[in-house]
C-alpha cells in the first residue's frame, strides 16, 4: 500500500478517530484500572470485525489481521493516562477529576484504532500478520513488560515493531527518532532520613533529619557534576522533599523521591549504588538513619534497530517530504516501549504535534498539555505504511 494512499485514507477517516481521541480523552484511567477505555477499544474491534484476546496484562488488549501466512509485524499503543488535574481550554476536557491524558496516550490508542481501520479495509493485501497491541500501564507500571510476559510477541513470532509518541517540540507534520539508544533506562529513588524530632529552639538535644536531607540533596548532585564523564548522559532529580508541619519542630524524619537517568542499565546501576553509598554515610555522619528504597520498575532504554529507522525515514519522507524527518539527540525520558525492542528489532519515531496558533506548545505530563489534531492522520498513515512495507520486506527476505 502506496504512502500517499494511506494518508487520504487516513483523513477521509479522521472524524471517526478524533471522536475516539476525545472520548478516550474525557475518562482518562491510570494503569490497570483502564476498564472503560478496555472496553471502547474492543467495541471499537469489535465494529470492525476485527478478532482479539482480553485481557492481557489486565487491561490490555491484543488484536490481529491479515492472513498469517508470512512474517508478523507488531504495532503498539499505550492506552492509561496521569494522576494530574487538567487545565487545558478544551471543550472534551477530562471529567474524572485528578486524571488527564497528559501524556498523549489517548492518541496514540486513537491512531492505532485508525490504522485497524484502514488495515482492515486492506486486510486482504496482508500476506502475514499485523497485531495490534493495545497495552496498559505505561506510566510507571511496565505493561509492556507484563504484555511481553503473557506472550503477545508469539504465536505468531513478532518479526519487528513499531511504535510512536506526539511530541511537543516538534512541529505538526514532522517526525523524528534516530538509530540506536533513543531514550533514556529509568528508575525511582524512595529516601528516608529519621533522624530525633525536637523543639525548634534546641536543636542540640535532636537530631536534625531536616538538615541532614539537606545534605544529601546537594551531595546527590555531584555524582553528575564530578563522576561522569562529562560526555556521558545521566540524570540524579530529586523531585519531592517532605517533612515537618510546624515551624518551631524538628520533624523525626524527611522523605526524598526523585528520579535517576542513564542512556545504559549499567549506567543506571552505577547511579543507584552510589546513590545509596552516599546517601548512608551522609546520614551516618550526620547521626540519622536512613532507609533507601528503588520501587517500581527500572525501566531498560529504549533502543531502536537502525535498519527499522530507515525504513520509517523512508516512509515518513514518501508522508511528508524531504523536510519531515529528524534525527534527534538521544532524550533522557523513558518509554517502556523499550521492553518490546528487547527481544524483537524495532522503531519508536515522534510525531509532531505543536502547533503554537492552537496553544499546543506544553510539555507533556503539564497540566495545560494540547494536542494539535492534525498530526494524528499522519500518526495512522505511519502505521499501516510502516506495517505494509515491513510485511513486503520481511517476505522477500525469506
């Protein structure tokens, strides 16, 4: 299937998944508890005559096309939304309060049910297998990892990958990625100083747990400044400090969170130990004690597969033109796409969708967070020409 064609098909279908976009967007849900949107991806499946398996990692989704006789190539969209309060001056702004799809994950499930859509039109060009993996759980709760887990990579064997993200930066109608290591491993620090409450006015018979995190939080930051090497890429954030209510008492003790970056997971595992060296023996110089914790998951980096990238270059200049497609600096955010390209070649690209006239200018996981809706035809023509393209290639090859 030619690009071009894709992409009027993709905007004579735009109403039908824009109104999707929207509906996703007014009932966003945090990871695993995305029932409502469960269910309109697989009404929406269900419309199309398109065959799934539910649940998959809860809430996921897992549905197929084509006619299974050749290679399988995977498209993937994550479908949860954030615990922040929107402010967006939208008119489909999100009614379930403290919840936003701030992170642009009602369109990237949008643009997959509108690829479904035209793949299914074409379902008979499909000589293999396309799955569509709608997973859960994103942000923070490694659905991809539980999806690859329940085995949505076999039966049959995922042969390559794709996925996206919208990306503020970046203009609507252009793309970007580049070969190799794409974004950042990640993982959570969990710090707590307990130290000996007291009055205010004498501190000498406390402890001071306030101080002391003091210390830590700017200690922390020298293990950027002055143990990496200034060429290599790391990220020590501490994002939250809590502790104390009053202004006359030293609180027995302070909590810390924050983030830690790397573009490797040995990177990240030196960044956790040296965290949790220099936190203990401030603490112990300081008298306190101190429990470290790293919860969740350490999230790998997301690392694409050159040839992949070519072959999205290839096709978002056949989309766009020779100025649409970026290669971009390696971004220390994290994407659990990554766990997916661990065990299969892939491409993750971003999608422009800024567009300053409409205020879509916000970074993502900002409450003011706007989409430029243009850009999501764009999004499903990249999917079912990348799948297309890949299925052909894939073939010839064997």
């Amino acid at each position: 299937m030619h690009a071009k064609q894709s992409l009027t098909e993709a905007k004579a279908s735009r109403d039908w998944f824009i109104d999707i976009r929207r509906e996703i967007h007014q009932y966003p849900e945090l990871g695993y508890q995305e029932v409502r949107t469960s269910q309109l991806i697989r009404d929406r499946l269900d419309e199309l005559g398109i065959p799934y398996r539910y649940p998959v990692a809860e809430t996921g989704v897992v549905a197929a096309l084509g006619d299974g006789d050749g290679p399988c190539v995977a498209l993937r969209a994550d479908i949860d939304a954030l615990p922040i309060h929107e402010e967006a001056d939208i008119t489909f702004q999100s009614k379930n309060k403290g919840r936003m799809h701030a992170c642009g994950h009602d369109c990237h499930t949008a643009i997959l049910l509108g690829a479904a859509r035209i793949l299914k039109h074409h379902e008979s060009e499909i000589h293999g297998t396309v799955k569509l993996l709608f997973q859960p759980a994103e942000e923070g709760g490694a659905g991809g990892k539980r999806m690859c887990e329940e085995g949505v990579l076999d039966a049959p064997k995922v042969d390559r990958i794709f996925g996206m993200h919208v990306w503020p930066t970046l203009p609507t109608g252009k793309i970007a990625s580049r070969a190799g290591t794409l974004l950042a491993a990640t993982s959570s620090m969990d710090i707590t100083i307990t130290g000996k409450g007291g009055h205010g006015a004498m501190p000498h018979l406390a402890i001071d747990s306030v101080a002391t995190a003091a210390k830590v939080v700017c200690e922390l930051q020298t293990i950027i400044a002055r143990e990496l090497d200034p060429l290599e890429s790391g990220v020590v954030t501490v994002s939250g400090i809590n502790g104390g209510e009053a202004y006359n008492v030293i609180p027995p003790s302070v909590r810390i969170i924050g983030t830690l970056r790397s573009l490797t997971l040995t990177g990240l595992s030196y960044l956790k130990q040296r965290v949790e060296e220099m936190t203990t023996h401030v603490a112990v110089a300081n008298r306190c004690e101190v429990r470290i914790e790293f919860p969740g998951n350490d999230y790998p980096p997301t690392v694409n597969d050159a040839h992949c990238w070519d072959l999205a270059q290839e096709t978002g200049r056949d989309l766009l033109g020779p100025d649409g497609v970026h290669d971009i600096l390696p971004v220390m955010g994290g994407e659990d796409f990554a766990y997916y390209m661990e065990q299969v070649p892939g491409c993750f690209v971003v999608l422009g969708i800024q567009n300053e006239s409409q205020g879509a200018t916000y970074s993502v996981h900002h409450p003011m967070f706007k989409v430029d809706e243009e850009a999501l035809p764009i999004g499903v023509a990249m999917h079912v020409t990348y799948a297309f393209r890949s299925l052909d290639e894939l073939k010839n090859k064997k």
